[in-house]
C-alpha cells in the first residue's frame, strides 16, 4: 500500500471512533468537524471574499483562505494536510501523490494573539494553494488540522471543492406542481456537455445539489429526465425539489454597549459578556414576510475594532423559544454559526415550569444568522419547516455540482459549478 494510502486508512479509523462509537454505513463519509472544544470560528473561503463558498477553480491562480480561532491557554503548532473525495465525500482510493504536488502535510505559520479581549486566544490563518503544496486534479477535498506534526490528533476537518469549467450548468427554481407549490421549490437544471470529452453522459457524469451553506439536505444520484443537443436535461425530475423554508433569523452583537433589534439584555459576568437574545416565536404557521437574509451565514466584526481576527470578543449568547409542548424529536440552533451540524453543543434543552426551550452558543462578536430545527438521533436531514415554515418565496442559494467519473478512473472529477439565487430572478 502506497503511504498516502496508509495515512488515510490510519485518520478514517481514528475519525470514525472519535465522532461516532457506534457502526454507521456514513462513518467514512468526512464532514465539517471539530474535535476540539478550544476551537471556535471556522471560516473557510476564496481570497478576498469572507462570504463565499469554498470552491476553487484548478486553473486560476486563486487560493482559499482558512480561519480559526484556539481559546487554549497556550499557544498550539498545528498542522495541516489534505483528503481527496469522492462525489458522496468518501475518500478517493489514490495516494496523496496522486492529487497533491510539493509537500502532503505542512505548518500553519501565520497565527497572532488576541487584542483587548475578555476571553484570550490565538488566531490561526492559513491560505492554499501555496508555494509548498497545490492541487492537480478537481474534485472533493478536506482539509484536515492537526496538532503537532501527529495526525491521531485532529482539530477540525472542513470540506471544499477544486474545479474545472468542463460542462455549462444552468438552472432556475419553479414552484412544484401539486399541493406543496406554495412552500417548496423545484430545480430545472441542463447540463451541456458539447464542449467536454464523455462516452455515456448518463452513466459517468453525476450531478449533486445543495441548499445555500447545507449539506445534511443535498440531493445526490439524481437522474436527468432525457437527454437531447448534447445536453442532459433534469425537467420535473422526481425528488429535485426543497423545502423553501423561511428567510433565517438574525441577531447583531458587533457591540457590547448598546442593544441592537433582537437583543434583550446585555451584561458582564466572569469571565465572559453575557448576551441574552429575545425569545423567537413559532414560525411554521406564519405568513412569508422579505427579509434580506445572509442564507444561514455570519461575518465576524468588533463595531469598534479596526482588526475583527483579534480584536473581536467572545460572548455566550442565550437564545428562548418558547413552546406549549416539547416536540417529540430534538431540537437544535442551525446555521453557519453552528457548522451546520448537530451536537450537544447547539442542542436545546427544555423546561417544563417556563414552557421554554434554551440553549447558549459562545460566539465571537459579529452579525449572525440562524434558524431552528428539528431532529431525531440518527437522522442525518434537519427538519427546519417544522419551527421555521416554509416557503416557495424564500430567498436560498442553490449549488448545483457536475461530477465525471470515466469507467477507467478512480476517482470523481468536479467538471462544473454553478451557483443560482431564485430570489435574483423574481
């Protein structure tokens, strides 16, 4: 076995008994994750644009930037390696040589400490491709931060995408036929592939779509309705429709001295400034109100800092939703905010003597998103309709992904990318 292979072999075994004890048929399957409770604030993007998703054109002389933050006492040595994916984010069978030229695992070398804060820490930064390591094939990737030079110890992992411009996406949101047209949206997607090399259209390019920030909700496997000019057209296909759901909810702490729109009390108690948010109210039978949203995302900023990656705070943030009843599933904060996952951590908790449900996040000071959902354990998909409503007018960012993968190769290639707003075609 190739040592690229053995070294993927050696994390998937120590990931899957750290993020799940029990057999799961997802356990290889590699996520958005932390491993530590010291990191906070994961911001993964292209250069020069904090807000973007994390997708790179292989050709282009762009780069990602990776953003976190250790609220150790000390600072850490962390370093950092790469994982190539298959379409459904299951490690690709190649070595590391295979998509990687120059050196597999380096340091994070640019790290600063935190300024005139309450609660200290460390700010790490780290951008790539760089002049020690880039990319030679498209496809799915992870990243994977480690301390130490040890890869049995991990501290997050956190997905991107390399592509190349090999098929034209286009797509646009309709409302569904039938009785949920007034809730849910429907994808029309072509993909035109007569500028790019493929023997069977329908059996080697495979498309994925994903809802704004969201994976747990991506449809994968869809097949295209009929094929024709060299195009593969998905026209009412069964099953490429979501939820609309509701524009996110949001709350603004850049400041600690005064209370923004959705902030109820502010105050200081050791060691951290306490934020209390005003209870939310049940939103499933609601009427569709606009309210431009960030699509589950946040941006971090101190209104009276000049340097948000060390001079912003953190503070714990105290969110209510009152309820009658306790639901029979659980119920989590969702968002960016949260790594679109569901942990402990963003779980609430409900008490019976105030018919309330409460939860605390500790977050750096900025403008946030986020949005209620509920799960069952075991459940991968968070249901967000069932708190928040939903709706066809929503504003939500759609990726559609083209992936191609020949009968003779032995991985997926990412051929195309193409990101559509329905709110930007009303």
């Amino acid at each position: 076995m190739k040592p690229g292979k053995i070294f993927i072999a050696i994390v998937l075994i120590f990931l899957q008994g750290y993020i799940q004890a029990k057999p799961d048929p997802e356990q290889k399957i590699l996520k958005n994750r932390i491993f530590s409770e010291n990191i906070k604030t994961i911001e993964l993007y292209q250069k020069g644009w904090r807000m973007s998703y994390p997708y790179l054109r292989l050709e282009s002389n762009n780069t990602l930037c990776l953003d976190f933050d250790d609220l150790s006492e000390e600072t850490n040595t962390y370093y950092y390696t790469f994982i190539h994916c298959d379409a459904y984010w299951k490690p690709s069978d190649i070595s590391e040589t295979d998509y990687l030229e120059g050196y597999t695992e380096n340091e994070i070398t640019d790290y600063k400490n935190s300024v005139n804060t309450t609660v200290p820490y460390t700010h790490y930064h780290v951008s790539f491709p760089n002049e020690n390591v880039r990319f030679t094939l498209t496809g799915n990737y992870v990243i994977l931060v480690y301390k130490e030079m040890d890869r049995e110890k991990p501290v997050l992992t956190a997905r991107f995408m390399v592509y190349t411009t090999g098929v034209d996406i286009d797509g646009k949101v309709i409302p569904p036929a039938g009785p949920d047209r007034a809730k849910d949206q429907e994808l029309l997607i072509s993909v035109d592939y007569s500028g790019y090399a493929v023997q069977s259209p329908r059996d080697e390019l495979y498309v994925v779509v994903r809802q704004n920030g969201r994976w747990d909700n991506a449809l994968f496997g869809i097949q295209p309705s009929r094929e024709e000019n060299r195009k593969l057209v998905y026209d009412h296909v069964s099953g490429l429709v979501f939820h609309g759901e509701n524009e996110f909810r949001n709350f603004d702490i850049k400041s600690i001295r005064y209370q923004s729109q959705h902030i109820d009390k502010i105050e200081y108690i050791a060691p951290y400034y306490n934020i209390r948010l005003k209870p939310d109210a049940m939103r499933s039978t609601g009427p569709y109100f606009s309210d431009k949203d960030l699509n589950g995302k946040f941006y971090i900023k101190n209104s009276l800092g000049t340097d948000p990656d060390t001079d912003a705070d953190y503070l714990n943030v105290y969110f209510s939703l009152p309820s009658n009843f306790p639901f029979d599933e659980e119920v989590y904060i969702t968002g960016a905010l949260t790594g679109w996952n569901y942990t402990k951590n963003n779980r609430l908790t409900y008490h019976m003597d105030t018919h309330n449900y409460e939860g605390t996040l500790l977050l750096k000071q900025g403008y946030y998103n986020y949005a209620y959902a509920v799960k069952s354990p075991g459940q991968v998909r968070g249901d967000l309709t069932r708190i928040e409503g939903s709706h066809f007018e929503t504003e939500n960012d759609y990726t559609i992904l083209v992936y191609h993968r020949s009968s003779f190769e032995r991985y997926d290639q990412l051929v195309g990318i193409k990101i559509i707003n329905n709110g930007t075609d009303r």
